[in-house]
C-alpha cells in the first residue's frame, strides 16, 4: 500500500474517532462558524453538525479517488496537463493515472489534517466555552497553503519531460 494511501486512511480514523470521543460531551447546539474575533456567530443541532462532518470526510476521500477516475475516462482533449500527449499515450496513460491517484492521496491526506485540527479548535471552543482560535487557525491554513504550493510544484515537476 503506497505511504499517501496510508497516511490517509491513518487521518480518517482519526478524523471519525475525534467526531466520536467529542459528540457526547458537545452542547446539544454546536457552535460552528465563529467571526475574526473568535466569538460565535453560527451554530446548529450537534446532530446535524456531526452529518455535515461525515459528509465533508466523503467529499474529501471522494476528490482523491473520483478526481483519477474521471481524468483517465475523460477524451485527451479535456484534460489539461502538462504535455499531455507524452503523458496520455497508451503505453504511459495508467502509469500517469496512477501517479495523479497518488497526488491526489496526498491533497486529500493534506486537507483532512486541516479538518482534523480545525475541528479540534471548534470543539474545544465548544467544551471549554472560549473563543475559536484565530491566530491557531491562520497558522493552520498558512502551513496548508505552504503544502497546497508544494504539493503543485511536485505535481508540475512530475510532468516534465526529461
């Protein structure tokens, strides 16, 4: 099992095991939106927080396999890809679709550990009735655009032609 699969399947379990060891002791209404100052602006039933969380994880596992998928049954003519038709002939199109099945991975991996500890903030802001960390938050996404620009350069890097 390649390490990108690993890793996300790790920050699943995680990801469902944090969502069960919170839900019980959660407010009956969750505050889910917070402003820039860290008070809560938006909430709703934990129930429906907690469907809105298992749906997010589908979304998220859904990109990195759906989105391989729909490029190796698209016609070459939709797919933008750097030099696409060395990339795409017969002889390399599975090796192609599995190397961007394997990025793919590693975005998903990278946006469910944004989720994992974003979510950490809202709960604890939730059982510790403080205000949301923004200053957490912004460093949170600020190392998940550093690994989104990373992420690109490798996907780019890959697609050269030596």
């Amino acid at each position: 099992m390649r390490l990108s699969r690993m890793i996300l399947l790790m920050l699943v379990g995680i990801y469902l095991a944090q969502c069960a060891y919170y839900y019980a002791a959660l407010p009956e209404t969750v505050a889910s939106h917070f402003n820039a100052a860290g008070k809560p602006d938006g909430q709703m039933p934990k129930g429906v927080f907690m469907i809105f969380e298992v749906v997010l994880l589908f979304v998220i596992i859904g990109q990195s396999f759906l989105a391989p998928l729909m490029i190796d049954r698209l016609p070459d003519s939709m797919i933008n890809l750097p030099n696409k038709q060395y990339w795409l002939a017969p002889e390399r199109r599975a090796a192609t679709i599995g190397m961007l099945r394997n990025h793919f991975e590693w975005f998903s991996a990278g946006l469910l550990a944004v989720f994992v500890a974003l979510n950490q903030l809202v709960f604890r802001a939730n059982l510790d009735h403080e205000n949301f960390s923004g200053r957490a938050a912004t460093v949170i996404l600020g190392v998940f655009l550093t690994f989104v620009v990373v992420w690109l350069i490798i996907l780019l890097r890959k697609f050269k032609i030596n």
